[in-house]
C-alpha cells in the first residue's frame, strides 16, 4: 500500500457565517493541495458552524451549488476534501459529511450516527448506515465526533476492510481525553489510520478543545494542534504487521454472568 499524506485544518467556527465557512476551506485546500495532501478534513458541521442558534434554517441541501464550488475547489488545489455540514433533507436535518475527490467529485455522504447530547437530539434526526470508499488506493470511512469515541463502529469499519478514518469534531472542554486517549487507543486497537479534526476558539458558550490530530494505525500520534488555529499535513506511513492490533483475531467471546 502507498504511503498516504493526508491534511487536517483546525480553525475557529464560522458561527453561522457559511460564506466564511467555503472561503476559509478555499483557502485550506490550496494550502494543503500544495503541500501534496491526498484530502483535507475539515470540523463537524463547518457551515453554518456547529454551535450556531439556526442551524435549521441555515442547513444546506446535498448536490446543490455549494458542493459545486467545493468541487471547483478540490480541482484547483488538486486536492480531496471532508467537510462537516448540517444538511437539510425535506422538513429532516442531518449531521452530515461529504467527501470529495482531488477532481471534485463525490466519493462518500454520511450521517452522524451517535448524535451527542439532547441539543444535538433536538436538531437532528441520527444517521443509519455507514459509508466506504477508495482514497488513493486504501478503504477509507466517514464518521463524526462522537461516533470515534464507540468502539463497536469502529471494530465494525475494520472488519469491513477499512484502514483510514476521517472524522470531523467539534470537540469542546473539558472533554481533552478525547484527542489525548480515546483517539489513539482507537487507532491502536482495531489497525486504523484517524484524522480527527476538531474546531478552536469560543462559540457562543462552547470553548472547544483544539488537540486535532493525525494518528497512525498502530496508535502513533504523528501530528497535533494546539489551542489555536492550525494546518495540520502528515505521512500516514505502510506500518510494520507486527506492530498492529491482533484482537479482532484473538478475541474470545465470553457468556455474560
């Protein structure tokens, strides 16, 4: 299998501003598309922006001109992308991701399964199916924040044949173990490749938790954000078999008591 550089951009909410939103992804894809990235993800729900108060009225309709322009974009930057947004869907909203290819078209559309929190409840209906796809040559998946942190959905990806795993977050304090050991520990456990990219800064009363990283499928961490906003671009390397999780193999399935 190639070696696969992939990108993460850790950034401040658009807070409902969803122009800001395409232009600092713009932006992001021609940073990263520079650097050589295959994708670039960025956080969870990124237009409007994740703690907006209209999400709502301000969810967008898969397939329509917006995605056009973020195609237009990975074309130019000749670079994929992951981006969080809140999709309307009929009188139903999701937490979606789509995933877009370096020649801008489609390659993945996902819905957040594990929906965190009663706001979260209160805006969306949950997701019911998982997603793959090729990302230059390896089985890539969606998934969304709180989705990562179930170990069953990850054991189920891996199961499936799934290597690296693309997550959009808008993780907050205090919830920093999230990025210091649930991440890695999920990386570690089931073999997987995970860029977990998360927003920084303040929005409305959330603070969010920064700590966006790139992590490899025997559980090294290869690149972290701070606090700050921040482009984050590392080599997911061809790992040693021998330094890979054996317990899909080796588990032993016991009676419960």
């Amino acid at each position: 299998m190639p070696d696969l550089r992939l990108a993460l951009m850790q950034a401040p909410s658009p807070a409902g501003d969803s122009e800001a939103a395409f232009v600092a992804v713009e932006r992001g894809l021609r940073a990263a598309g520079a650097a050589g990235a295959t994708v670039l993800v960025v956080p969870e729900s990124f237009a409007p922006g994740y703690n907006s108060d209209a999400i709502a009225e301000l969810a967008l309709l898969h397939g329509e001109a917006w995605q056009d322009r973020l195609a237009l974009a990975c074309r130019a930057a000749e670079c994929g992308l992951v981006f969080g947004y809140a999709e309307r869907d009929g009188d139903v909203v999701y937490n979606a991701a789509l995933a877009l290819g370096t020649d801008g078209t489609e390659l993945a559309h996902y819905r957040k399964i594990q929906l965190y929190g009663p706001r979260e409840a209160s805006i969306y209906r949950p997701g019911e199916a998982y997603v793959t796809f090729d990302l230059a040559s390896h089985k890539a998946a969606l998934l969304i924040c709180y989705d990562v942190e179930f170990a069953p959905h990850i054991a189920a990806l891996a199961a499936a044949g799934v290597t690296v795993l693309l997550v959009p977050t808008a993780n907050m304090l205090p919830y920093t173990h999230v990025m210091r050991a649930t991440v890695p520990a999920m990386a570690a456990n089931h073999g997987i490749s995970i860029v977990y990219a998360n927003y920084c800064g303040v929005e409305g009363d959330l603070s969010y938790a920064g700590g966006s990283l790139i992590v490899g499928a025997d559980g090294e961490v290869l690149a972290q954000a701070g606090m700050g906003p921040a482009l984050l671009i590392a080599d997911v390397p061809r790992v040693d078999p021998a330094r890979l999780s054996s317990q899909a193999r080796d588990y032993r399935a016991i009676a419960r008591p």
